[in-house]
C-alpha cells in the first residue's frame, strides 16, 4: 500500500506539549478533525499520533487588521497556504525504529513484509523539524490494533476510525484482566456498547459474565432509541444455550414475554451488616443506628434481622439493658428495615441456595444475567448486588488459593467479569472502602474477579478506584469534573481532554486504557441484524422468540442441565 499524499510538516513542539503542524497549502482545514489518527515520518522513526485540536494561523496581523473581501476568490486563493495557513495539534501515542540499518526513507513508498512483526514502544522522543505528516493507512490501524481474526490475540472489533472503515480492536484477554469502565451521559449509548463489549466476551471466551441488569435490557428483547418501536435482541437471544437469566421480579419478567428465566430470592438471614452500610443513605439509617446492628449481630448471629423485627418495643428496651444497647437507636433502625419486607425477592428464610447455583452456573462457562425489572430502585438494586457479589467474591478467594496450592490447571478459577449499573453508588469515596466492589476494583486480577462499571457520573467514583479501571470507553460528557475523572492515573491524559469534548452525542467514544496500544477515538458498531451476523450467529436471526428458546433448551439438556 502507497501512502497518501503529505498533510503537513511538524514546526515545532516537545513531547510533554505534543507536536504543532502546518498544514500544506493544497489540504484543508476542514478535514482535519478531532480525533483524526495521523502517522508522522521522522528520519529514524515513526510516530503514531492523536489530532487533539485544529487552529488557524497567519504570517502577518495586517491581513487580520484587513482581511480580503469575501467576494474576491482569488486574492483569498493567493493568500490561503502562504499567508494564511492551518494548523494541527498532535498528540504522539507510539512510535517504532527499524532495528536494521535501513532508514525509515525505505518506507516512503511502500511498506514491507518485515515490519509486520515491529514491536510498538511508548513515546520517548519526537520528530525533528519538517517531519512529514500523513493520514493513517489500514496497514498502520493493522499494526497498532491487530485484527480480530489474529491467531495470536483474542481480538474484538469494537468499531471504526472515524475517517477510515478499518476495525478498532480491543485484545479481550487483556480487557479482562483488570476492571474496566462504560461512561457517558445520558442517552450517549452506555447501554449498547455494554451490550457489545459482553457479547464479544461471550463469543470469544474471554471470560465468564454475572450481569446485574437493573433495567431488564441486556438478557431479553429490548428497547432501541429512537423514532418507531424497534427492539434488539438480549444476551439471550443471542447466545441461547450459553446466558442464563435470573429474576427477582418473575411477575414482570412473564409480562415482557421472556422464556427460561429463573426466579431467585434471597433472605433476610444472608444479609449482614456490610449490606446495610452500603444502603444506609436509601433507608436513612444514622452511624448510631448501624453500630446498635452490629449489637445485634453479636447476639443473633445471622438471624439479626428476623429477631429485630419480631421484637416489640419491650422485647427492645429489655435487650438494651442487657446488653447495653440503645433503645431508641434499635427502635428506629426496626422501622426503617421493615421496608425490606416490601421487596418481592427478600423471604425470611431460603430452603434453596441459588447464589450456589449460580456460582455452578458460572463454573461450567455460563452467563449469568440477574433482572430486576419493578425491583430496579437503588434500595433493591444496591442491596441484591451487593449481597450476591460479596459470597461470590469469597467463593473465588477460596478457589484461588486452592489453585495456588495445588498449581493443577484443572483448578484454575474461570475469569469473571461482573457488571454494574450506577456504579458510582457502589464507589463513591465515602463507602467505597468498606464495599466489595471497591475491594475488586483495587485487587486488579489477584482472585480472577474484576469489574465492568456503567456509569453517567464518573466522578462520583473514588478517585483511587478510577485510577485501577483499566481501559475506559468514554462517550461524550460535558461535565468538567466527570472530564477530569476519565483521565485520572492517565499519562498525557490533559492533551485528550477537547477530544472527548468534541465527540458526536451518539456511536462515538474515546477508548483508552490497558487492552488497546493507544487512546482512539472510533465510530462504534452497530448492534444490529448485520453485527448478529458478524458475530457468527446467523442462525439464530431469523427465529422468532420461541424457536430461540427451543434451542436454548436443547443445548441445555445436551450440557445435562
């Protein structure tokens, strides 16, 4: 492939500021934009660069004290290159130097075979003067983001270049790893990108996925924005046989017309204290009342609950002076915990483990999708989340470390990601210390547990949480402290700040982080008929409802299910 012709030439910069470049006088101005992937040939190596910002430029202020009459075309062509002149802003990411003696002057005109397996390096210098800037060919996208049927990486297509129809690839192996991040405002399209990350976890076999599906939109049919009523497919419909769907709300669940979901409670007897902390705002418990729970607790054990709220006042007041209680702090804590009984999915007591079966579930490779539907209040959501994630997250610890003694292969845990929504009410600084999840966002992968986080508020999350998200995919936000959030802990994150201002409301995001080489901006994919059928499904497009479930069904009972 022949490079394009020259944008530009580099004038000046450093590599804290990032590189000035004038452009030449035959491109415009208005087909550079934000975001634009740009290579820059430096005489020993080759830069791979961001366009961060577009300006205008003049030789002298006397045109700018009398600019040229609109109407006189060819002045204004006299002047455009010379004396008035565009400029770029960008931002170098990677660089590579040939280890052999050729010059990079041999890659003018064509690439060759040889540089295929070029180690990409993080910027340490950057191009002299008058380097030579191009627009960036598939080749280059091939070099720094792969392609997704490499054999040697578990690569997913997450979208396009905004100028370029070559595929932007997330290594799924490496997303993994470690806690990563969906943010955006309202509308941006959280919801779908969530959808299509999980999906290529599921169809590539990164990992395993335990969804908490507040809004009952990623295990069934449902809803697209936008004009008319138009539905997409859930997780389930995609992959039958391989998610499974949990209920807390089976009423709604039937209402929606969803096959095969299995309905899950929980009791009173599994909640501990550590729950209530977590919802001490929603149901407006004082420190007070929550050091008296921890009295109880001392005294019931994990039947603390169902004792408080059969006391009556003077089972209280008795309690307090044996054990030195305060009567009135355990009176208003009883008021306040018998809105629990108003949730559909609390019973007193349990004769079935499900957070066992799920962990079955997970084990043997499944998906796990848990709906909410009328249940999706922070209360319920908070509470159920938090409550299903801390014995999980133990169950793993407990695998671990089995694994590390025993080195077998076979006891090796499955990687599991688990997802949540409003995620800066799990991670807010305040509580963040004494919740599970903040304990998975910093312990990275040491139990092969991490997070994907959804949220439209980043900066309500706790800033040393933020600074353990591995790879961020950031819609567009127009809050200044939500901007600053993203780029915490991310190195030359000030040059990426009018990036993320300036993307489109809708199917743009700025990605960043541990599974890609580089921060990109990209047009996401679609997730539609087209991507069922990218993704290796077609089989599946043309079922309706009930031959979906058949075949999920079927591929159940084969697994022995």
């Amino acid at each position: 492939m022949t490079q394009e012709h020259p944008l530009g030439s580099v004038i000046q910069g450093s590599l804290s500021q990032g590189l000035e470049v004038r452009l030449h006088g035959d491109i415009s101005v208005e087909e550079m934009r934000v975001g634009k992937f740009l290579v820059v040939q430096g005489t020993r190596s080759k830069f791979f660069c961001l366009l961060t910002d577009v300006s205008l430029g003049t030789s002298s202020q006397r045109i700018l004290a009398d600019p040229p009459n609109p109407a006189d075309d060819f002045l204004q062509a006299v002047l455009t290159g010379t004396s008035t002149y565009g400029t770029v802003e960008l931002a170098p990411m990677l660089m590579f130097t040939p280890t052999h003696s050729d010059d990079l002057n041999s890659l003018n005109g064509h690439y060759d075979e040889a540089y295929d397996d070029l180690e990409l390096l993080p910027v340490k210098t950057i191009p002299s003067h008058f380097s030579q800037v191009f627009d960036a060919g598939d080749r280059d996208f091939r070099m720094v983001f792969g392609w997704e049927e490499d054999p040697q990486h578990n690569n997913f297509a997450i979208g396009q270049p905004l100028d370029t129809d070559v595929p932007i690839c997330l290594d799924l192996d490496r997303f993994v790893e470690r806690s990563n991040g969906i943010f955006g405002k309202s509308g941006t399209g959280k919801s779908f990108l969530t959808r299509l990350l999980l999906s290529g976890i599921i169809k590539k076999r990164a990992a395993v996925n335990l969804m908490f599906d507040m809004h009952s939109e990623y295990g069934w049919e449902a809803m697209q924005e936008g004009k008319g009523v138009n539905t997409v497919k859930g997780l389930g419909q995609l992959f039958p046989g391989e998610v499974e769907i949990y209920t807390l709300d089976s009423d709604s669940t039937k209402r929606r017309g969803v096959r095969g979901a299995q309905e899950m409670y929980l009791s009173f007897d599994q909640i501990e204290i550590e729950d209530i902390r977590l919802v001490g705002f929603e149901l407006g418990l004082s420190e007070a009342s929550l050091d008296n729970a921890n009295v109880l607790y001392s005294e019931f054990g994990k039947h603390w609950i169902s004792s408080l709220l059969n006391m009556s006042n003077e089972d209280i007041k008795i309690f307090c002076e044996e054990k030195q209680g305060h009567a009135g702090s355990i009176m208003a804590l009883q008021r306040k915990l018998k809105r629990l009984e108003n949730l559909k999915y609390i019973r007193g007591a349990c004769p079935f483990n499900y957070i066992d079966q799920i962990l079955e579930s997970l084990a043997a490779g499944k998906h796990v999708i848990i709906e909410f539907g009328s249940q999706s209040n922070m209360l319920s959501y908070m509470l159920a989340t938090n409550m299903i994630t801390r014995r999980i997250h133990s169950a793993y610890v407990k695998k671990a470390d089995h694994f590390l003694q025993t080195k077998n292969p076979q006891d090796k845990p499955r990687q599991l990601v688990i997802t949540i929504e409003e995620a800066h009410r799990f991670l807010d600084s305040k509580i963040v210390h004494q919740t599970i999840f903040g304990t998975i966002a910093r312990e990275m992968r040491k139990y092969y547990v991490t997070l994907l986080v959804v949220d439209q508020r980043p900066s309500g999350i706790d800033n040393e949480v933020m600074s353990q998200i591995g790879t961020r995919v950031t819609c567009l936000l127009n809050d200044e402290k939500d901007i600053e959030a993203i780029f915490m802990g991310v190195s030359g994150g000030g040059n990426l700040r009018s990036v993320l201002a300036k993307l489109d409301s809708k199917q743009q995001a700025l990605v960043l982080g541990h599974a890609l080489p580089m921060p990109v901006v990209v047009h996401t994919r679609s997730y539609d008929q087209q991507f069922y059928r990218e993704i290796g499904i077609s089989d599946y497009q043309d079922m309706d409802d009930q031959e979906l479930f058949a075949e999920a069904e079927l591929a159940k009972s084969d697994l022995g299910f």
